[in-house]
C-alpha cells in the first residue's frame, strides 16, 4: 500500500529530545516496515528564528541524504514550515522568498519528490486573497513550479493557513498557475469553507495527502479516497498527527486504520 508517515506526528516526541530525523527514519523504516519518508523540516531547522526557519547546513542535509540511501529509502514529501509565499510586509515577504529558494536546493539533495510549501496567512483569520497578493502567489508558484519540474519533483501548497484554506481559492490558484508541476498536499476534510466538497474540488491536483485521527475516523473517508481516485489520484496516503501522548503507539493505530479504509476501498470497488 502506498502509505507514509508525516513527521510531524512526532512533533512532540522530538520537542521531549528524545527524536531527531535520523531516529525518524529508524523508526519509519524498521518500526512501521516503510521505505518512504514523508519528510518536515521541523526536525532541522532552527525554530528561534521563526517565522522563518533557518534550515541545517547543506552538510547536514547531505547526511540524511547518506541515511536515506543506506536504508534505501525515498522521500514522498518534503513539508517546509517558515518559508510561506505571501507576508504583507515586501521585507519579510522577500526573506521567506530567499528561504524557500535554500528549501527548494534541500528538496533537491534529498531527492524528493513533493514538497509543499504554504501561501502564507494567518492559520485563524481566514480570508480570499488582494488581487496583489493573488498576483504574486500565482507569479512564484509558476516560477517554484519550474524549478521542480526541471528537478523532477512537483510543488504547491497544503490546505494549512490563508487563504488555502478555502478550496475555490486552492482551485483558482491551480488554474491561473496552470503548470504541470504544480499541485497540492491534501489535508484530507481540513477546511474552513465548503468542507463537504472541498477535498472533490481540489482531487484534481493532489500530488500528495494527509489524514489525521478525525479524518481517519469520517464517515466520508472511504468515499473522499474513491473522489482522489476517481480524479486520477495513485500518490502516497500519508497520515500526520501529533498525539498528545504514546505517539508511537498512536501513530501506529492510525497507521492501521489507514491500511483498513485503503483496503476497504479496493473491495468495494473490485465489487462495484
């Protein structure tokens, strides 16, 4: 089954000191049996300097390259915090645009073969975009796109603050981008506006996706994984939650009812 585990379900774990991305890949490869990563650059980056992450030295980066490629795994995802396009303030706006340049060079070096990188906004006040800020998510998305589709990856961002977080906004940023390396990470059933049908308006383009516990458990799982299918979808079913508590043993829990709805899907539809 293509199933992947996002890092940041071991947020808490790592903020107790007892994980780093190298005990991350140990963990995915040998405890859950995966041979991919769904990578967050939270377990290196330098979260002080937030909101915009400075991210480890290119050796570091070329190390867990070295880790990926002695457990002969591949990386699915890359999830970038702290490099998000849009910031009212020209300044910032171009320091995260400098800092998603030094992410995108690290998607690179790890071979990845998504990464997600957000639109930027507040993760509460959700609103449509200014005409300017519309204008220069669509201008970088396309020239990110490029970037990825000369590397041989695809990009775009996660239903996860703004604006994203409104599906017809996700679509309309997909049309007016219009490039074949350009996508988005679903987070499955997570949205601020039209929730019954935002993951059906935005299955076209999903090159990646997350459930959490409430996904997992939705009466509508089965049928949203027949909507991503149905639309084209044979990418990764990543699961990303941060438990309160026994993050092993939680994640393992929600890994398995992943692999249940996963199988439960095929057999209806070899049925129908």
């Amino acid at each position: 089954m293509n199933v992947s585990i996002g890092g940041y379900s071991f947020n808490n774990t790592y903020l107790e000191g007892k994980m780093d991305v190298f005990g991350y890949l140990e963990t995915v490869k040998y405890r859950y049996k995966l041979d991919v990563a769904d990578l967050w650059n939270g377990f290196f980056i330098d979260r002080s300097t937030g909101p915009i992450y400075q991210l480890a030295e290119e050796s570091y980066i070329r190390k867990i390259r070295e880790a990926l490629d002695e457990k002969e795994m591949s990386v699915v995802n890359f999830a970038v915090d702290g490099a998000h396009l849009w910031d009212p303030d020209p300044e910032v706006r171009q320091r995260l645009y400098d800092n998603a340049i030094v992410h995108l060079r690290a998607s690179v070096i790890l071979g990845a073969k998504t990464v997600r990188i957000d639109t930027g906004g507040s993760y509460h006040d959700v609103e449509t975009m200014t005409e300017e800020q519309f204008d220069y998510t669509v201008r970088t998305y396309r020239e990110f796109a490029q970037f990825a589709s000369d590397n041989g990856f695809l990009i775009g961002p996660e239903n996860h603050m703004g604006a994203s977080l409104l599906p017809r906004e996700m679509k309309r940023i997909a049309e007016a981008v219009d490039h074949p390396a350009f996508g988005f990470l679903v987070h499955l059933g997570r949205w601020k506006a039209d929730p019954e049908e935002g993951d059906r308006l935005v299955a076209p383009w999903a090159y990646h996706t997350h459930f959490d516990e409430k996904t997992a458990v939705s009466g509508d799982a089965l049928n949203t994984i027949a909507t991503l299918k149905d639309a084209g979808y044979k990418g990764y079913w990543g699961i990303e939650y941060n438990a309160a508590k026994r993050q092993y043993l939680e994640t393992e829990r929600l890994l398995g009812m992943v692999k249940k709805l996963l199988a439960d899907e095929a057999d209806l539809r070899s049925e129908g």
